[in-house]
C-alpha cells in the first residue's frame, strides 16, 4: 500500500507538472523572442529622427553609439552607402526601400528588422537591425533550468508526504492484523492502540471492544459449564448414598469406585471452568482421569496473562495404554474381547496427557455408546517416520456416513462432539482424522498426530511393536 500510495502521487504530480511546464517553458520562450525584436524596432525607430536632421556618417555613427546594442544596427544611405555590416538580403532591403515597408522576420542566423525612413527630396533611407539567435533564446535556458527543478522539488515533496501518509497507514494496519492473529492464537488480553486515519482508528476500537466482549463470552460460558457440572451434584450424591447400601455385595467396591472417579471429573471440570481464561491446543482445558491436575493452557505460541506457555510433550503410547486399561474393566463387564497393540519407538506429539486421553476416551466411549455389548474392539498404536497413528476399530455396524459423522449435531443419534475432538487435535498437531471400515465390519478411526519436533529426523527399526495386552470375552 505504502508504495502504491507513493507511485500514484508520484504519477499525478509528474502530469500535473508537466502540464504547467510545456506551456510555461514554450511562454518563456515566445516572451524572450518578443522582447529582443521589440527592442530591435525600437533601438531603428530612435535612429530615424536623426536621419532626417542629417545624412553626414560620422554624426549618425556617434548618434548609432549612443543606444544600447548597436553593434548590429546598419544605416542604408539613399547613395547606396552603409553604415556597418548588413546582414540582410538585398532583395529584402530592396523591398523595404522601394516599397517604403516596414519589416521584421526571421533569417538565417536570426531576426532582421528593416525601417525605412523617408528624407528630404523624396530619397529613402533604411534602418537595419540584426538579431541573432542567441539573443532571442537569452535566459531561457536558466528559466527552463529553475522551472524543471522547481517541478521536481514538488514531485519529490508530494511523493515524500505521500510515502509517509502511506506509512502511518501500513504501521497501522499491519499492527491490527498482529493483533489479529495473536487473538486468534489464544491471547485474549491482546488489544491494540487506536492509531492512523479515522477509518483504521474506528477499526481499532471495533477490535478492541470484539476482544472484550469476547472474553466477556468466554467467562459467561464457563461459569455456565461449572454451574451445569454443579447440579450434576445431586443426582451424584443419590448415587453414592446407593452404593452405600449396596456394601458387602461383589459390586459395591466397583460402583463405588465408579462413584469417586465420576466425583473426581467433576470437580475437576468446575475447577477448570473457573479457572482465569487460557485456550489449550483443543480450546479448553482438561484434568487427567488418574492424576486430578488441572494441566495449563498448551497451545503451541499460544500466551496467556502471564506471558508464553510452554510447547507440551507427551508419549501417546502410554496414555493410550493407561486409558485402554480404565475401558478394559467395563469392557469385561460388557463380555467385550478388547486387544491393545502399541509400538515400541517413540510416540511423543506436542499435546498434553489430558488432550490425548481425551482422544482415547471419545473414541472407545464411542464403541460402548453404539455398539451393543459383546461387541469386541481393538486399539492400535503405530508410529511412521513422520507420525504416529491411533486406530481405534470395532466389529459393530460401523458409520453409515463417515464424512458427516465429524460433523457436530449432525449424526443421526449422535451428537457428533467425540469424534470431532479426536479431528481438533489431531489438527493442533498438523495431523489428520481418517473414518472407514473396519476388517471385522464395523467403524475404522484412524487419528494421525504428527511428531515432536525433535523426533521427526529419528525413526527405530520398523514394525517394531509389543502387544500391551489383550482381554477376552467371558465365556
């Protein structure tokens, strides 16, 4: 922009410029020539009433002497005598003696002005005044000279304000797209100083009140989620009172574990929506199902109040393998054949535990919401020289529609929100999120994160795998 703004003044001013010159240079021009042959004429016209006073030589070479420039003044006596060197045709001073004409014209190597002035006895007398060239054009080569640098000077000097109008622009606009794309990247204290024209002054101030109104949104919304965790409290607590009269039966100790973990979510959800605002690499925060810790916000580059967050780092085949064996419990319960294989190479990705376990868990909870019991799945871990994938496939009917099932609310008796996390972060990763079908004849996931930076150079023997376990069907 700035250089678009400075060419177009650069291209204006120039033909408004050289409108003004061409004119003004050619007027010039015409003024000096104008004014040498007047002064011609009248330098003749002042010789002429000594003429007819006297013809003697030597009183009109001293009376010639007297004006100014006279080297080129010639006096034509009627004895066809001359005073000084003619420059003029003879058939031009015929013409003026004969014909008793007054002539001024252009010749060869400038302007001559022939006056005839007529004397006693009806004798004709003829003044002649040469001109040459050089004094026709004097000074207009140094008016020529002044005008060219004065139309420069304004062309240099309306580029200059133009390039630095275009630069209080571009600073302004390219501070609001910084902004921008901080916003975007999860620093929501971003804002921006007001600066520039009035239209990008009025964008700034747009900007900033979105930016706060934003986290005005925000702030509602997870109070609304920790209010919303907080009436699932009650229902909780019947729950626990039940399994409390349930003591002493084979199933107490597992309903009531079942109990404190669902209590352990729970807290953790409030306690995460209430925390000061931070976006994560999956938009939201999440506390692990094993440990209870609130983890920080881990977008790559994302900031929060106080400054960078740190790239996380996690080892997707071990959270896989903690995760798996939480499901495996009710997967037996269920008369579920659940089989785990995992690699034995790295598998570090830049997401927290608690974005991969919540991968795994949408995926497998998936399994045991659509699919009936008895229905056998499988998890799989492998790693490729730039990724590692997690295949999660199952023996159920499968997904009738693999494309609109990543879609939010769209699926039929789904709301489409497991499989939808799984797609954000493996895309926080630059990875991807495949649907198909599986060998046993039900759904096939394949989620690809990509690897760690500092992994993507090393890769171990291929195909190097170990089974982690494998859990039967009751029979």
């Amino acid at each position: 922009m700035r250089r678009s703004l400075a060419g177009v003044a650069l291209a204006v001013t120039s033909m408004v410029a050289l409108s003004f010159l061409i004119p003004l240079g050619a007027l010039v021009m015409s003024l000096v020539k104008e004014q040498s042959v007047t002064a011609a004429e009248q330098r003749a016209a002042a010789l002429a009433p000594v003429l007819t006073l006297t013809t003697d030589p030597s009183a009109l070479r001293e009376s010639a002497a007297g004006l100014d420039e006279a080297e080129h003044l010639v006096i034509h006596l009627p004895d066809a005598q001359s005073l000084g060197d003619s420059q003029a045709p003879v058939k031009l001073l015929e013409r003026a003696q004969q014909g008793r004409e007054s002539i001024s014209q252009k010749t060869p190597g400038g302007w001559i002005c022939l006056q005839p002035v007529v004397l006693p006895g009806d004798r004709v007398a003829v003044i002649e005044n040469f001109v040459p060239d050089e004094e026709l054009t004097r000074g207009v080569k140094a008016s020529w000279a002044v005008m060219l640098l004065l139309a420069i000077g304004l062309v240099g000097g309306s580029v200059l304000v133009a390039d630095r109008l275009g630069a209080k622009v571009v600073r302004s606009s390219k501070k609001l797209a910084q902004a921008s794309h901080t916003l975007g990247q999860g620093n929501l204290d971003t804002r921006v100083e007001p600066m520039g024209p009035k239209e990008l002054r009025d964008a700034g101030v747009a900007f900033n009140a979105m930016a706060h109104r934003m986290t005005e949104l925000l702030a509602i919304e997870r109070e609304l989620v920790a209010d919303l965790s907080h009436r699932l409290r009650t229902p909780l607590t019947a729950l626990h009172l039940a399994s409390e009269r349930m003591a002493g039966t084979p199933e107490s100790a597992r309903v009531e574990a079942a109990v404190h973990a669902l209590e352990s979510e729970l807290q953790a959800i409030i306690a995460a929506a209430r925390t000061p605002l931070a976006v994560g690499p999956m938009g939201h925060g999440m506390r692990s199902a094993e440990t209870g810790s609130i983890p920080q916000a881990t977008a790559t580059g994302a900031t929060g109040p106080t400054g960078p967050s740190e790239c996380p780092r996690s080892e997707v085949a071990d959270v896989v393998r903690r995760r798996t064996a939480f499901w495996a419990v009710l997967a037996e319960q269920q008369d579920r054949a659940c089989s785990l294989d995992l690699t034995q190479e790295p598998t570090a990705v830049s997401l927290s535990d608690d974005d991969i376990a919540a991968v795994v868990d949408a995926l497998i909870g998936n399994v045991f919401s659509h699919t009936p019991p008895g229905t056998a799945f499988a998890v799989r871990v492998a790693r490729t020289a730039q990724a590692v994938e997690l295949v999660v496939e199952d023996s159920g009917p499968g997904i009738p529609e693999p494309d609109r099932a990543l879609s939010r609310g769209s699926s039929t008796g789904s709301s489409g929100l497991g499989l939808d996390i799984a797609r954000r972060a493996a895309a926080v990763t630059g990875g991807s999120m495949r649907i198909a079908h599986a060998p046993r004849g039900g759904a096939h996931i394949t989620v690809v994160f990509a690897l760690a930076p500092s992994l993507r150079s090393e890769r171990g023997p291929r195909g190097s795998r170990r089974r982690a376990g494998w859990w039967p069907r009751k029979r």
